[in-house]
C-alpha cells in the first residue's frame, strides 16, 4: 500500500491549479492536505478525494467507489474518499475542480466535529 516519491511529485505537480499541498505519510498510505484539512488519501499510487453523500453519486456515476480497508475479524470498512476517475488525472483544470470541492466538503467535516 505504498506511496511512491514519483507519484506524490506527479499529484502536487497537477494539483498545482488547485494550489499548494502537502503531502504526508500515514500508515502505508498518505494523507493531501490544504489549509491544515486533510481533502485526500493516496494509496497505491492512488488518489482518493473526501466526499458527501451527493458528491459520492458523482464519484459513482463515473464507476468509481469509496476507499475500502479490512477491518479486524476481515469485514470490508468504507471510507468517505473515493477513487478519483483516470481521466481527471489527464485533465488538470477539472482535477482541480474536484479538488475544491473535496477541500469544502473535509472544511465542513472539520468544522461539524466537537472541540476537544
């Protein structure tokens, strides 16, 4: 489940239209981050936006579906970050696109979860 060095400078290289990212590790993934908000995961040199239940459908309608993770006992767990499609990775302006909206829907994430 690694994230190569070459497929994290290819992500913040076309997400540029988006802005700055950083990107860091976390488990045997990593974690994209704007504005301190974690909007994507990659594993497997493969990029997962944050969605909502609408954006979810877009996600669908395009046959793309959540990040799955087996969870103790072998049950599958989905996450709410799903697949980007291929074609958006040739496809900058609109990556970028999805990219805001993930990055608003993880801003509303943060915002709705209690202080500590």
């Amino acid at each position: 489940m690694a994230v190569s060095e070459a497929y994290k400078t290819f992500l913040q290289d076309i997400l540029a239209g988006f802005g700055p990212v950083t990107i860091r590790a976390m488990f045997s993934g990593a974690g994209v981050y704007a504005d301190g908000v974690m909007f994507a995961i990659l594993v497997n040199d493969t990029l997962y936006l944050k969605a909502d239940e609408a954006f979810g459908r877009d996600f669908a309608a395009e046959g793309k579906g959540p990040f799955l993770y087996r969870a103790k006992g072998g049950r599958p767990v989905a996450m709410s970050y799903y697949e980007v499609p291929e074609r958006l990775l040739d496809d900058p302006d609109e990556l970028a696109l999805w990219a805001r909206r993930a990055h608003g829907i993880a801003l509303q994430a943060a915002k709705a979860k209690p202080k500590r």
